[in-house]
C-alpha cells in the first residue's frame, strides 16, 4: 500500500457484501491494516484521537471481513463487510453513513 500520499493513511470505503451497499469511509494505517486482517473485523485510524479504532467495539455492530480489495494506485481500500449486531453502521444509528441529500440538477 501507498500510505505516502495521506500522511500514513489510506481511505477506506466499506461496502456490504452482500447488497453492494456503501456503508461508511474511514482510514486506515498500516497498523489498522494489519489489526484488520488479524481480527476479521474492521478497523480504522481515528485522525481526531490519533489511535486505532475498531468499528463497532462499543455498539456490537462490527463488520466482518469478507475481502479487501486495493485500487490500482494502492492508495485507496474497498473493504467488503458484512454487519454483525443490529445492522446499524453509522453513529447516528442509521445502516449506512450515506444518505441522498444532494442531486444533480
């Protein structure tokens, strides 16, 4: 991976295995990467609290691993998931952390 161009970090786009869906962005370092393909569940780079951070280790909604997938820059992450616990993925308590809140004109 090319953590160089985010100061140690790559974007990570978390997708739904099984419906495609795109539930939330985070990033991750090396060190989340490697947390990530150790545990089976996702986890990311917090930039605000500067420390690793697993999704869902206080709502048990994690998200389990299924495959991840770089681009062709190495730069960025698809990560396909599939959710454990209610379904929710966003802190706001909504399944996704996308909403359609803008369209094209």
């Amino acid at each position: 991976m090319d953590y160089s161009k985010l100061n140690g970090l790559v974007p990570a786009v978390v997708q739904h295995a099984d419906t495609n869906e795109v539930l939330m962005v985070g990033f991750m370092n090396d060190a989340a990467v490697a947390a990530t393909l150790e545990s089976g569940y996702v986890t990311f780079y917090s930039r605000t609290r500067q420390t690793l951070w697993t999704k869902g280790e206080t709502s048990g909604n994690r998200l389990a691993v299924v495959e991840i997938l770089t681009d062709c820059d190495e730069d960025t992450l698809l990560v396909r998931a599939r959710v454990a616990g209610s379904g929710s993925v966003c802190h706001t308590g909504a399944r996704t952390c996308f909403s359609a809140t803008r369209r094209p004109a």
